[in-house]
DNA sequence: AGGCAATGTTAATGCTATTTACTTAACAAA
DNA sequence: TTTGTTAAGTAAATAGCATTAACATTGCCT
C-alpha cells in the first residue's frame, strides 16, 4: 500500500503531520499552532495525530529535530564549500554567517528551536542535535587553531577550541535575536547583522596567541 | 476607596492582574499562561481582565515591560555599584554578569522577553525598553573608549562604542542563551558561563586599538 | 479464513479566549 | 438628595482546542 491516497488509512500520517505542523509553523509561528489544525491539512481527523504522538509538545519536538537537521545540513555546505580554505578567518566566519541566514530563512523554526518550554525533561531538549551542531563548528575551529600555529596540535578534545566555538557560537545566536527583535538599528541605521558578526569574529580570533604566551591584555 | 478588600470593585484590578500574571509565569512558564488563572488569583471573574486588557498578549506586553524594567534596574544598579571603576574592562564585564545573573533568576521573564511571537505590531515590541537597556550599556562602553584613550572624545552618539555594545550584548545574549540550553558544559564539563563570558569580554575589548592604527590581524 | 495489531473514526470532557448583555458602585451635577 | 453617567464588575454564551475513550476498518501474519 504505497498509495497514500486511499480512504480510510493514510499510508505516511506521521510524516505527514510533522510536514504539515512545519508548513503551519512557517506560516503563522509556533504560538498559533494546533494540533487539529496539523490534523486538518493532513486531511484526517482531530484524534488520528495522538496516534503517532504523544502530545502536542510529541509532535513539536519533532519538527524542532526537523530545524535542526535542516541547520546542520547547511552549516555542513558552508563547511565543504569553503573545504579549500579550511582553517582561515573567513572559513570559521562563513559558519556564523550561515547560522544568521538560516534565523532569516527560517524564523519560526529558528525561535522553535531555541524556544523555553519551562522545566523540560532532558529527552525533550534535542541535546543530540544542538551538540551536532557545535561539533561543525568546534571542528572548523579546530581546524583553525592548528592551521594558524596558535595550537600545535588537535587532541580529541581541545578545551581551547571549545571555549572559542563557544564565544563564536554565543555572538552568532546573539546577533541573530538582535537581528529579529531590530535592536540593531536602533542607533547605527546602516549596522548589519552580518557585518557585525564578521567584526565580532575577527575581533575574536586575531584576539589569540600561540599557546604558552601571555595574552595581550591592558 | 484604597481598601483592596471590597466587594464589588477591586480597587486597582489592572496592577494586581499583572502581578497575578507576573507570579503565574514565574511558577509555569508563559505558555501555560491563561488569563483565566490570572483573573483567578486576582479573585475577579474570568472576564474582568477584559476591562483593563485587550486580550491576553496585551497583558503578556505589561509583564514585559514589568521585565525589562526589572532588568534595567539590575543594570543601573550594577553601574552605579562600579562607580568608582568606571571605564575599566571590570566595570563593563560586571555589565554582562548581571545580564547573565538576570537571565538565571529570571528565567521565565527572559523568555518573554524575547519570545517570538511571530509578526508583532511594532507598538507591541517594546522597542522603547529595550533601547534603554541597549543605553546603559553603550554609556559604559563609551567610558571605557575615552578611559582607555582608544577614543579621544564621546561624541553623543559614536559608531565605534554601539558596534562594540552591539557585541557585547549579543555575546551576553547568546551566553545567556547556551546556558539555559544546557550547551556550556556539553564538552567542557567545567565550563561556566560567568567565565566565558569574562573571556569574550576581554577578548572583544583587548582586540581594540587606538583610533587611526590598523587593526592587529594576521 | 481468522485473528490481531495498527491506525483510523466519532463523541465525549474540560479547558480556554473572547464577546454580549446585564449589574453595581462611584461620582458629579441639578 | 436625587439622578444620570460611566467605569468596572458579573454571568452566560460561543467557538476552538487538547486529550481521552469507545468503536471501526484495514493490512498482515499464521
């Protein structure tokens, strides 16, 4: 039964209805959302969703792993395009710069994901995704670090990248709610989003040393 | 009539339903929210709140405001404590530690605040409120610049101190940010956001030279 | 073919937002 | 003091939602 057309069972409801739950979500955000609306447009009844979901919530935390794989997969693109330049300012900044157009791209996903729902449970919080995420970020830091000497050399883990990915990490999705709520206008007319997170990550790194040296501070 | 405890008219309904809200958000979080609850606790039918609000998101817009009064405060607070320091990296760090510290008490206000609640009015953005945090901030950015003699003089509105309070708060924001989600310490267990975000600062600020000089890059 | 599990349905329940038509009380003018 | 007016309550109604329960259909396995 291939044919998703017949009468009584769907075929695919569940992807149906996460498909249905992001198209209502890009459309309207994710406050607007009902599940009946989802029900509707896949064309079944109010009560067929908790069929395949527990709850609301169910449903949502699954089109949440949707936005974040739809993320990754772009900050994976970024990653092989700029496969030539590996390790340079601008490949480390083109990450940020993606992650600030996905915000654009897809603002109702990109507040789905960063969304607080309270006290969550810990299986409700996609860590799994949002740590993917990082790595790409952590690896081009990485990457980074070795090909300008600052670091001799990556261990698995390297507590110093971490710490960069992070404050990269961090200044990206600041810039981005900057962005959506207009603060950045507010008092520079002509201040970009993308811009300033081009400054802030080259304020960053050309902040770094080789490591062993003292850090050029006031 | 100041006695609260009347009968038939409460006296002052509209504050105490923005309190009653205020508390109810605290304890459950925005979504769960309902007027109903509101008017509850406040002892007024389910349909008084109506007198005083539009609806429901003009009464959420009251406890912002609520929120991002109770957020400047701190910020003025922590200005005028570091009186004696001012223009001094501390002085601008402790700003973004108290935003951090504001985020952690206040988690269910700090949501709201930048809850995206799709296309707003732009009367119902709290814009003015938000500019006047973003103005603490840019003031002590602006010390810093003439303290430091990077900046010779503060002309009203400089270019250079709200790109750089444009960073410092979108890394405080994004800080903020990771923490709630659990983000910091996924690889290094012993990150701390206060520490990273003393870090970003030095970083960003240490980066600056005076003006006129090249930027250090590599 | 028969049975079972998966996946639908309809019909509740109880909550919510919001509106409408009424009621009460405070206040000001006659 | 009486009498309108108005602000600020109430109850009742409508409509939508999440969720559950009881029932129906279908595909698959034996």
């Amino acid at each position: 039964m291939t044919d998703s057309s017949r009468c009584y069972h769907h075929g695919n409801l569940r992807d149906a209805l996460i498909l249905a739950t992001a198209e209502l979500i890009e459309e309207s955000g994710s406050t607007a959302f009902s599940i009946t609306d989802a029900a509707r447009r896949a064309g079944v009844s109010n009560a067929a969703p908790y069929r395949h979901f527990r709850d609301k919530e169910d449903l949502l935390d699954n089109v949440r792993d949707l936005a974040f794989m739809g993320l990754h997969e772009r900050l994976e693109k970024t990653r092989d395009a700029n496969g030539a330049q590996a390790g340079t300012v601008a490949a480390v900044t083109a990450m940020g710069l993606t992650y600030l157009q996905y915000a654009r791209d897809k603002r109702a996903f990109f507040a789905l994901m960063w969304e607080d729902r309270g006290q969550m449970q810990p299986e409700r919080q996609n860590l799994p995704h949002k740590r993917e995420g990082f790595d790409l970020l952590l690896t081009a830091i990485e990457t980074y670090l070795v090909q300008t000497e600052i670091q001799s050399e990556l261990s698995g883990l390297n507590p110093r990248a971490i710490r960069i990915a992070t404050q990269l990490w961090a200044i990206a999705h600041g810039i981005a709610t900057l962005e959506q709520n207009q603060l950045l206008d507010l008092f520079d007319k002509t201040a970009q989003a993308d811009q300033v997170l081009v400054e802030s990550t080259e304020g960053l790194l050309s902040g770094l040393v080789p490591e062993g040296s003292a850090p050029a501070g006031h």
